[in-house]
C-alpha cells in the first residue's frame, strides 16, 4: 500500500536537508532510456541529492527566440491558424569553450506550454510556480489590439514566454524535472510523456479545494495571511493596470491631437509673410511632439508587464495556500475518523453505548448480537484503527513536510518579488524623468520658433 | 480710380495730402454730417501716419459683474472705469456700468462712423447651450475679459479713441447713455443708408483693386486655420461650455485613481513601501501640476484663438463694406455715362418727341427741356461722383493703414499666446521631473 512504502522511505531517509525534493536525478545520456521514470512528487524523499545543487540556467542557455503562425486540424477537426514559438537552447560550456554551436532548437505552441506548467502545478504543489503570459490580451487601450494574432501581442507574449522558461530554469527545485528538461529538448512525443506520467490523475478537483477552504478547523495562520495577502496583491495589480490603460490612452491622444497643430501651422505659414518661417518650423516639432509619444508607450507597456506578471504570481501563491488547507483538511479528516473509530471500538467492547447510533437502538430493539458477530465487528475495527492511526501519521508528517518545503520557496519568492518589483518601480521613475526631459526640450525649441514669429 | 500695386508710405502720404487738398476744394460745398466726418478722418489719419505715435493715455477696467433684477428682465452688468489725462475729457476719472447690449450698441455705432476701420471683435451674444448658461461663473468671466480687451484696444487706436460715441459710452450715467442712443440719424435716414447698402452689394463692385483681393483670399484662409486652431485647443484643454471632457482632464482623472492604489498597495508590503510611497507622491505631484497646465491653457491661449476665429468674421465685413463704398461710386459713374449716352442721343433722334407732338408741344422746345433738365442731373451726379470718389479713397487708405495695424497686432496677440503654451508645458514638465528626481538614489 502506498501509505507503507511511504513509511518505509521515511524510515530510511535522513532528516536533514530535506529542502531539496525532487525526481531521481538523470544524466543527459540516460534519458532516453529512462521514458518509463514515474515522477511522484512531493511525497517522495530522494535519498540522492542533485550532484550539483546548481539550476538548470547555469548549465544550459535558453530562449524564445522566433514566431511563426502555422495552420492545422484542432480537435474538432476544423481549421485553424495558430502560432509557434522557436525554444532554442545551447549549453553554456559550448561557449566558454571557445567555440560556438548552434543551438539545438524546436517549436512549440502557448497550449504546450499550458502543459507543461499545469504539470508542474500538480507535481510541485508546494512551489510558487512561474506564471504564462496572459492567455487573452487584457487592460487594454484602444492602441493595443485583443487579437492573438496581433504583431505586437505576438512579440511581448515571446518575451513573456522566455521569461517563464528563465524563470523556471534558474529555480533550484523545478529546474531539476525531467518533463522541464525534455520540453526544452525533445521535439516529438513529449506530450505523450507528460500524459503518461498521470499527472492528470493527482490534480485535486477544484470541488474538493473549496470545500477544504470552508472546513478546516485549524487553519495556520501564516497561510490565511499569505492568502489575504495574494488578494490585495492581485485587487492592487488589477486596479493600477485597469486605470493604467485610461491614463495611456488619453495621453496618446494627447501627443497625437499636438500633430494637429503641426498640420494647421504648415497650411497656415503659406499665407504669412512674416511668420510664415516660425510656424513652419514650430510646426516641426509639434511633429515631433507628436511622434515621441510612441516610445513612451512602449516602455510603459513593458511596465505594465512586469506588473502583470506578479498579478498572475499571486494566483500562484493562493494556489500554494489552497493545497495546504486541502492537506490540512485531510489531517483533521484522518484524525476525526480515527477518533470516531476508536470510540466504536470502546462501545463495543465496553457493551455501553455512549453516543446515540441506529445499530445501538436497533440492538436494543431486536436484541443484541451474538458474541461472534461481536467479536467479527472488533476485529475489523482493530484493523481499521491500526490503518488509521497509520494514516493519521503519515498526513502529519505530509502537513509538516509541506508546510516547511512551502515556506522555503514563499520566502525565495518574496526576496524575488521584492526585488523585481522595486526595480520595476524604480526603472518607471526613471522612464517619466526621460519623458519630461524630452517634453522640455520640444517645447523649449518650439518657444524658440513661436519667439521668432 | 487707379489700384496701387505697392503701398509705400510716401505714395500713400502723396495720396492723402492730395486728398486733403481736393477736400479743401470743396469744404465749402459741405452740408452734410458725414463729410465733415471725412474730413476729420483723412486729417487724422495724415497726423497719424506722419507722427506714428502711439501714446497711451486712456485707461480703462472692465470688472464686477454684477447682476440686476427687473420686471421684464434679467442682465449682467459690468463695471467700466476710466482714467485719462486728455483734454477732451471734463474729468480725470470715471465710472459707470454698463450691460452688453452698450458694448453692442458702440460697436455699431463706431462701424458706422468708420466703415472700414477693423474694430476687434465683441464675445459672442447668445451660447449654444441656452439662456441659463448666461449666468455661469466662467462664461461671465470669460465675457468680461473679452469686454475689457474691446474697449481697450479701441482705447489704443488712433482713431477710434476719438470717437464721441466712445467718449458718451465711458462717461455717460445710465439715463444720459439712453436718451444719447435715442438720438442720432432718424429711422428712415438710416433705412435709406440699409437699402443704399444692400442696392450696393446686390450690384457687387466691378473693378475690385487687386490688393483688396489679396486680402479677401487671406482672411478666408485665415479664418479657416483660426478655426482649427480654436478646435484643436479646447480638444486639448477643457471647453468650458460643453460637458464633455477632454484629453488633458481626462488624463488627469485618470491619474487621480492611481496615486492611491500605490499607496493602498504599500500597506500590503514591507519591503516595498518606500519605493510605493514614493511613486504615489510622485504621482500626485504630477496631478497638481497637470491641473496647473490646464489652468493656464484655458485662459491664456483658448481665448486668444477664439477672439482671432471672430476677427476673422469682423475683416471679412470691413472688406464687404469697402466693397460696398466702391460699389455705390461706381454704380455714380454708370448712371453719369448713361445721362451722357442720353444726351448725345437727344441731338439725333426724334421718335421721343413724336408723342409729346401729339399733345401740341413744341419739340424744338421739349427737346430743350429735356437736354436742360439732363445737364442739371449730370452736375449733381458729378459732385456726387467727386464727393462719392474721396470716401472710396479714404475707405480704401484707412482700411490700408488699419489691416497693418490689425496684422501688427495679431502677430504679437499670437506669438505670445503660443510662447505662452510653450512655457505652461515648459513648466508642467520640469515641475514634475523634480520630483522624480528623488528616485535613482534609491538604493536596490
């Protein structure tokens, strides 16, 4: 039974350094001989550590580097357009050696992407996994477009994608997993790997995480408040982005209406002799006004994904929160049945009946059993309890396991966030400084013109 | 009357004097009003043009509105005060109110008295929105700045300041100002004026001089660029009439939500509040400033560019009227060649007198009549053509001397309303740098 083998695993494994839990370890040469390694996740001790604790972003270059829109059959058997993303890889020592390979490179499209990080979700509950580019184009203004076949959309969805890959990569934890690995590096039949490992099967039921959230008794309070937490981050995020859009869009039309002077002062020097040459040429830089605030949006584009970013990693803490109460349902669930159980036991032992229940009513209705029947009843029980009393072990020490290889990676990923985040709000200052450096030098040149009329 | 192709101050001058001189001719045959008005302008204008001096020695507020209640009606009045050091004036000092109706009033009256003087042009009278918006703050306000500049640039021109229905429209009390517009030419003289003016436009003017032309195309396209301009503006800035809001305000509003979700969001962190603060300052700043930029757009450029899509209109019927003045000299001359085809075809033609024949008159004796009676109107067409001949003049060299003036004016009205935006932004941007600047040195 699976609740043995575990307990037999314990037994044999030392206590410390469990931070690092991961799939058997593999050398690039073994993996083709290895398609059948089931992944068991978090439940399973590695005796083996990694031979190096180094992530996979040391050893091995990656990224997105090129689009390409394909047609095809979906599974409906219609046709439809869809786009894919060039995954190019190189290891690291290929360069420091001297020489440059090419890099080894296959293509993939967002929904294996999908795959791949839903697999990880499952396999790794207790990691604060990476987020995906956003599926459909979200806050947006007028200048973005929401199609997915969009140039622009196309492009930051790359970065976005390379980000994802990077991020995973450089964690020391997923970096480590085979899936992650053959993704990047097995061009067919990866997808029949990923089902084969039936992940699919141990993804818990959305059903059951909600009904876990309204019923445990004891909830670690470090959980609800990383929980509250995830949700002002993710009502923070989605305000600013949503006001962000307006504010972008109304300051484009800013910029863009000033071009409408450039226009009428050009038509208007025909017919000055004196100002004719100062229009024209604050006309200029009205234009120009007008033109630099392209730029200006784009780099508070790239802001707003940055942002975007942890708005989709808060979905990921609450997702870490929301495993844990599930596993600390169970451990009260296991306790509770035990408990119960083992009051049962008592009754019938004892002959006294301490809580009301059917059979005791029916017994005293229509007699009591037979002493055989009793005795068949203890036995069962007794075997019932020695499995739950197992069970109820084993869920503890799942809970306490979880809750610590959790709190390494909430704290990893906190650093990262804070990190991140305070470059991303500092490098947005710096951008409106450059903004209105610009600003004053157009308007400074145009004065220069207007003064000269 | 011969066009002149360059406008050279001595040619103009040369025009003048001679003007002044023919007029002399003739001062003795001045029994109307309007030709002593003549006379007084082209003197003016000679002294003008020789001297070119522009001393400033009226000077007149226009402010208080205030609000006046009667039986009938309702109306804002506002008050105009008056200091000046000229001798034609009794006192040093004045101060009366008057409503917009009087604005109204002396505009006519001083296009009437100089026709093709280019007066600056009053507020507009009714809004589009309807009769409440009379009373709005910033409309009111609006109105009276416009006020002030009107009778203010008319206080700085040569020749309007002059003008003795200005000088009634600054002194006058109320009651005064009332019986002063009851007077004036009576009803039908001045319908006589309409239908000599729409007789004249209807006949249109036949030898337009070309730089009048060129003017005309000017103001079309003037008018035209004035009113994009005007849109463009209040595109950008806040229009106060209408309720819907623009790029500018709408930005802001924008930016008002975001400072506090910055700092909603620091209450959340603890590593993050200080950048988060910062930026949350940082954009309220630029909330205050923005508001400040607008502020500034909307009463220094938006007005000046509206007043100009107004010239615009104002120029357009200086030069109609100019057009007029010719129109009715020329329509003279015709009439005297035709007299004169007449009278060259009584020495030939006795078909007319057949029918005076048959009522037993003489016909040596009616065609006598007939040629006296055609050379007593050929004279008084002939003066008329002489008198009718200066006023095109004079219409012509006033108009000459003031469109100089007028474009003088707007060029410096629209290079300071322009270098004036470009500060207003200038600013916006350097005040909200500053407190950007605070940022780098944030230490990662």
């Amino acid at each position: 039974m699976r609740g043995s083998e575990i307990l037999e695993r314990m037994a044999d494994s030392t206590s410390e350094d469990v931070a690092v839990v991961g799939n058997t370890d593999f050398a690039a040469a073994d993996l083709h001989n290895n398609t059948n390694n089931t992944v068991t996740g978090y439940s399973c001790f590695s005796k083996t550590m990694m031979e190096e604790g180094v992530p996979l972003l040391k050893k091995m270059e990656i990224s997105v580097s090129e689009t390409e829109k394909r047609t095809g059959k979906n599974a409906v058997n219609m046709q439809e357009v869809y786009t894919v993303y060039l995954i190019e890889t190189r290891p690291v020592d290929a360069i420091t050696e001297g020489q440059s390979t090419a890099p080894d490179s296959l293509w993939r499209r967002y929904s294996e992407f999908e795959l791949l990080r839903n697999y990880l979700l499952v396999t790794f509950p207790y990691i604060v996994v990476p987020p995906l580019p956003e599926k459909r184009a979200e806050f947006v203004w007028h200048k973005l477009s929401a199609d997915n076949m969009d140039p622009d959309f196309v492009e930051r969805r790359r970065i976005g994608l390379e980000n994802f890959l990077l991020r995973v990569a450089s964690h020391s934890v997923l970096s480590k997993d085979k899936i992650f690995y053959l993704f990047l590096t097995q061009d067919d039949g990866w997808k029949d790997v990923v089902y084969d490992t039936g992940f699919q099967a141990k993804a818990d039921s959305r059903l059951k995480a909600l009904n876990a959230t309204f019923r445990v008794k004891n909830p670690d309070k470090r959980y609800t408040e990383l929980k509250h937490y995830s949700d002002e981050l993710q009502s923070v995020i989605s305000q600013l982005l949503r006001v962000r859009a307006k504010v972008a869009d109304r300051l484009y039309g800013v910029y863009k209406v000033h071009g409408n002077y450039g226009r009428v002062f050009s038509e208007w020097s025909a017919i000055e002799r004196e100002m004719g040459d100062g229009l024209q040429s604050a006309g200029h830089h009205m234009d120009a006004y007008a033109a630099s605030v392209d730029d200006i949006l784009e780099e508070e584009e790239h802001y707003a994904d940055q942002l975007k970013e942890y708005l989709y990693y808060s979905e990921s803490l609450r997702a870490v929160c929301r495993k844990h109460e599930l596993i600390q349902y169970e451990l009260e669930m296991a306790a509770q049945d035990l408990v119960s159980k083992k009051q049962q036991r008592e009754e019938l032992t004892t002959g006294t009946v301490r809580t009301f229940s059917l059979k005791g009513m029916t017994s005293k209705l229509f007699g009591q059993e037979t002493p055989e029947q009793r005795e068949a009843k203890l036995k069962v029980l007794e075997e019932q309890i020695v499995e739950g009393e197992e069970l109820v072990k084993t869920s503890n020490a799942e809970c306490d396991e979880y809750v610590r290889n959790a709190w390494v990676d909430i704290d990893r990923f906190k650093e990262q966030k804070n990190q991140d985040l305070k470059e991303a709000l500092i490098s947005y200052a710096v951008m409106q400084i450059s903004m209105c450096k610009k600003g004053i030098q157009v308007w400074t040149n145009a004065k220069e013109c207007f003064s000269k009329m | 009357m011969e066009s002149e192709s360059t406008t050279s101050s001595a040619q103009v001058n040369g025009n003048l004097a001679q003007t002044v001189a023919d007029l002399s001719k003739h001062m003795l045959e001045l029994d109307e009003d309007d030709d002593l008005e003549v006379f007084i302008q082209d003197a003016l204008i000679n002294q003008y043009k020789l001297e070119e001096q522009d001393i400033k020695d009226v000077f007149i507020t226009v402010d208080c509105p205030e609000n006046h209640v009667t039986s009938i009606e309702t109306f804002v009045t506002y008050r105009v005060i008056t200091k000046t050091t000229r001798s034609e004036f009794d006192s040093s000092e004045y101060e009366v109110r008057r409503r917009y109706q009087d604005f109204l009033w002396l505009k006519g009256k001083l296009e009437e008295a100089h026709p093709t003087l280019i007066i600056n042009p009053l507020p507009e009278k009714f809004v589009m929105k309807g009769m409440m918006e009379r009373f709005n703050d910033d409309f009111i306000e609006t109105r009276r700045k416009a006020l002030h500049k009107f009778v203010n640039r008319i206080a700085d021109h040569p020749i309007l300041s002059f003008n003795e229905d200005f000088k009634v429209f600054l002194t006058a009390q109320a009651w005064e100002l009332a019986s002063h517009k009851k007077q004036g030419p009576g009803l039908l003289s001045r319908m006589g004026e309409t239908v000599r003016a729409v007789a004249a436009s209807v006949r249109g003017v036949q030898n337009r001089p070309e730089e009048f032309t060129a003017m005309n195309d000017y103001v079309e396209t003037f008018g035209q660029k004035m009113g994009m301009l005007d849109k463009i503006a209040q595109r950008i800035v806040k229009e106060q009439k209408a309720p819907v809001s623009t790029d500018i305000v709408e930005y802001l509003e924008g930016m008002k939500e975001c400072g506090p979700v910055y700092t909603l969001w620091s209450g959340s962190e603890d590593q993050l509040v200080e950048p988060l603060k910062a930026i949350a300052g940082c954009i309220d700043n630029c909330c205050k400033v923005t508001e400040e930029q607008v502020a500034g757009l909307s009463e220094n450029q938006v007005p000046i560019l509206h007043e100009y899509v107004l010239c615009a209109e104002t120029l357009k019927a200086v030069l109609r009227r100019r057009d007029n003045i010719q129109a009715e000299y020329e329509s003279k001359v015709d009439a005297l060649a035709s007299k004169k085809a007449d009278k060259e075809n009584l020495k030939h033609t006795d078909l007319s007198f057949v029918f005076g024949g048959f009522l037993g008159k003489n016909t040596e004796e009616a065609k006598q009549q007939k040629e006296q009676r055609l050379d007593c109107e050929m004279k008084e067409l002939k003066e008329e053509i002489g008198r009718l001949e200066d006023k095109v003049e004079c219409a012509n060299n006033t108009l000459k001397v003031d469109w100089e003036r007028w474009k003088r004016n707007m060029q410096g009205d629209v290079k300071s309303a322009f270098v004036d935006m470009a500060d207003t932004n200038m600013n916006y941007y350097k005040k909200v740098c500053a407190k950007n600047r605070g940022f780098p040195s944030m230490k990662l």
